[in-house]
C-alpha cells in the first residue's frame, strides 16, 4: 500500500493530510505529486471522486512561497460551485503552512468586492474562467508571479465553451508556468490544449475513468 511518507512532503503536510483523515494517497495522489512537485506539467484522468483535489493542492501549497505575497497558483474551474469546493479543499490543505490566502474570483456576484480583495493580495486563486479573464482585461489581477496553472475538469471547461477563454489566460501567464490538467474523460480538445500550452507531460491515467 502506498503512504503519504514515501512522498516527498514536508513534515507539517504530512502531520495536516492526517489530522485531515488522509491516511493514504489515492492513485491519482500518488502518481500526480511526485511529478507536479518536481516542476512537471502534468496530464491526469480519473474518475470524479478519486481525489484530484489535493493530487493538485498538495503540490500547490507545497511549491509556494508564504512570504511573497502574489499570486503564484490559479486554479481554473467550470462553475462557481466546483471553485467553491475547491477553495474549501485548498484551505484544508493549506494549514500546513502559515499564512497562506486562498481566494476565489468567480461570476454571478458583484465584482467589485473581489477588486478589494484582489487589492489586499492571495496566493492561491481559484476561479471560473470568465471572471478570471475579466479581472485580467480590467488590470485588477497579475499573473506575472504565477508559477502554476491548474485546469479542473478540463473536460467540462470545454464542454461549456470555455476554450478561447481559457486560451486568452495562458496568453497572460508567464511561459516558464507549469501547467496541470486535470479531467475525467480525454477528448480531442484537451489533447489540443495540452499540446499548445503543456511542455513534455506526465500522463496519468487512472483505470476505471469515467
Ligand atoms: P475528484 O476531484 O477526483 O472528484 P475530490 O478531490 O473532490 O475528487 O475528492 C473526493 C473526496 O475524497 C473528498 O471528500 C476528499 O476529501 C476525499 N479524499 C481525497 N483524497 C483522499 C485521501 N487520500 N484519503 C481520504 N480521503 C480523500
Ligand atoms: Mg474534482
């Protein structure tokens, strides 16, 4: 059986995943951190419910620095429910380290409250993909700190429209970005994408996919 411990986690995460009751790494955890934490793009299916979440938090939280107050993740998802969820799991995961602002940018609400959150910095940004791009046309969100980007069910993304979007944010992210995606199925456009914005990914795919 696989172990958090033989991953290459920090104390306080290994101590957070198993107050947080992860007791083992799922598959996807298990084939996705080594390689996300070395830096790599990675390219993951599994089905819902295997743990993709933290496959990309744990490595998100890991690689960030707590004291250079910029975004250095976003986190791109289909719908202000998904990002909310997101963020919660992001928060969990997060406790291991001090001081880390995770926020969520995502339509339907009022953006000017974000624009004042926006103003007092995060770390992590979870968000869907038209707010994020508004945010970016109106000036009130940099990503020339980002280190990673994540999309999350790519596939639904795509589903719903959101590729030219989606393509306008990687335009504005710096080209040195690692890049993470995550789907539950494997059609022609997330194979498109990965090829246009990801360099040389790991793939991991996880039987019984959806
Ligand atoms: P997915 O994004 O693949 O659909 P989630 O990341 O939402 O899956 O995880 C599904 C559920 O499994 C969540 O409730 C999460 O807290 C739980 N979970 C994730 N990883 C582990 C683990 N290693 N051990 C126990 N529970 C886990
Ligand atoms: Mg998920």
């Amino acid at each position: 059986m696989p172990s958090f411990n033989e991953l290459p986690l920090s104390r306080p995460m290994l101590r957070n995943l198993s107050q947080l009751g992860y007791d083992q790494p799922t598959q996807v955890q298990s084939e996705t951190i080594p390689s996300a934490m070395a830096g790599k793009d990675v390219i993951a299916m599994a089905k819902t419910g295997s743990g993709k979440t933290a496959a990309f938090g744990v490595p998100l939280v890991e690689g960030l620095n707590a004291k250079h107050f910029a975004c250095q993740g976003l986190v791109l998802c289909p719908t202000r429910e998904l990002a909310d969820q997101v963020a919660k799991s992001l928060r969990q995961i997060a406790r291991a380290k001090q001081n880390v602002k995770v926020l969520t940018l995502c339509g339907g609400v009022a953006i000017g409250p974000q624009i004042g959150s926006l103003s007092h910095g995060a770390h992590l940004i979870v968000g869907t993909p038209g707010r994020i791009q508004d945010h970016l046309r109106k000036g009130t969100l940099s990503l020339e700190h980002l280190k990673t980007v994540v999309l999350d069910e790519a596939d639904r993304m795509l589903d719903m429209g959101f590729r030219e979007v989606i393509t306008d944010i990687f335009e504005q992210t710096p080209d040195a970005r690692q890049t993470l995606m995550f789907s539950a199925t494997w059609p022609q456009g997330i194979r498109e994408l990965s090829a246009c914005y990801q360099r040389e990914p790991v793939d991991v795919r996880v039987e019984g996919e959806a």
